[in-house]
C-alpha cells in the first residue's frame, strides 16, 4: 500500500495510534489532538476518498463504521450521548483525503456546530 496520507501512513502502521478498534474493514483510533474528552477516528480500509464518493455498494461499509461507533460510545462510557461526525471536502471541514468518521463525546455539544 502506497501511504500518500496520514490515514494511509496509519493503515501501514508507519505512524503508531492508539487503537480502540480495528477488524477486516476499519481501524478506529484515539485522535491525536482531540476536540472533546472522547474523540475516536473511524475509517474504512478501503481508500474511498470522501462522503460524496459513496456509492450503492458501499452501504453495508458505512452501516459497519456507524455500528462500530455505537460499540465504541458504549465501551467508552458515552451514556450521556454522543456525535457522529462526518466532514466532506474541503468547505466542510474534511483535512485527510481518506472517508472518516468522527465519534465524540464526553462533553455537551452545542447546536449549530462550527
């Protein structure tokens, strides 16, 4: 695997990340510089570069990520409640060019976001 992003770098394992999960699909891991108490970083093996590139086929990977968020905010303890957050190119906040969810938590969250 050519690494050409951090994400890419991370899924080569050349740059170490606390894990929370990982399985044949995704990798979830701690964010380095987190925006809440709990920020996990959940994003797909497969290179799908942002949210607008999903397609039909895609459906049962996206329902796999946001099901291991759920998994994920209850063994972190989120039973307060939580956000799933996903930024798509550039005007929506998307910094790596590699699909990602963000689970956070730990902390009230205002609305509107950002």
């Amino acid at each position: 695997m050519l690494a050409t992003n951090v994400f890419l770098k991370i899924l080569a394992k050349d740059i170490p990340v606390r894990v929370a999960h990982e399985d044949d699909l995704c990798l979830a891991f701690h964010d380095a510089h987190p925006q809440a108490p709990v920020h996990v970083l959940i994003l797909p093996k497969r290179v799908i570069r942002t949210h607008a590139d999903l397609v039909p086929a895609d459906a049962a990977l996206i329902g796999h990520l946001n099901l291991v968020a759920v998994e994920l905010a209850k063994e972190l303890g989120l039973t307060a409640g939580y956000r799933v957050v996903v930024n798509c190119d550039d005007a929506g906040g998307q910094t790596v060019p590699h699909l990602h969810l963000h689970l956070l938590g730990g902390r009230p969250f205002d609305w509107p976001p950002g």
